[in-house]
C-alpha cells in the first residue's frame, strides 16, 4: 500500500488525524463515508495512506488539508505548505 509521511508540525499532525475533528472525520468535510487513514507518529510527523491522499485532493483548495499536485504533492494547513514524500511502503 502506497503511504506519505510529512513533517507538519505537532498541533497540525494531532488535528489531521484527529478521528473526531480531522477533515475526514464524520464531522470534516466530507461527512461519513470517506476512508483513508491519517495517522499522528508523534513529534509533528503524519502518515498518510493513498485513500486519505486521494480524498484530500477533492477538498476546496482553500480548505485546511487540501492536497495538491504543485511540484510534487502538498499538503496545505493554515496558509503553510508541506511536501508529502514516500513513506513505509514506497510510492
């Protein structure tokens, strides 16, 4: 399985993959029925697996966790930008 790993710093890591708060939880954007996990790894890292990639993509780019496909995939949180890379499992 295709994952991604960013380092976005502690706050923004606990509030993405937050299963009550998060953009893909049933209060998020989309609602119920969206899948994909976002995990915290701890000291502001995340993982990201392809589903969660994926469904962050269709959030208004305006949103907090919209993932773009600018030079490479970001993943945009409050104005700041990070750069997803490959992670466990390669891309």
């Amino acid at each position: 399985m295709t994952t991604y790993t960013a380092h976005i710093g502690r706050a923004e890591a606990r509030w993405l993959a937050d299963p009550a708060r998060g953009p893909l939880s049933p209060a998020g954007f989309y609602g119920r029925g969206v899948s994909g996990q976002v995990t915290d790894l701890g000291d502001g890292h995340v993982l990201l697996d392809e589903e969660a990639v994926t469904a962050l993509r269709g959030l208004p780019p305006d949103r907090d966790g919209h993932v773009s496909d600018e030079d490479g995939l970001l993943l945009s949180i409050g104005g700041a930008r990070y750069h997803l890379t490959p992670g466990p499992g390669g891309a």
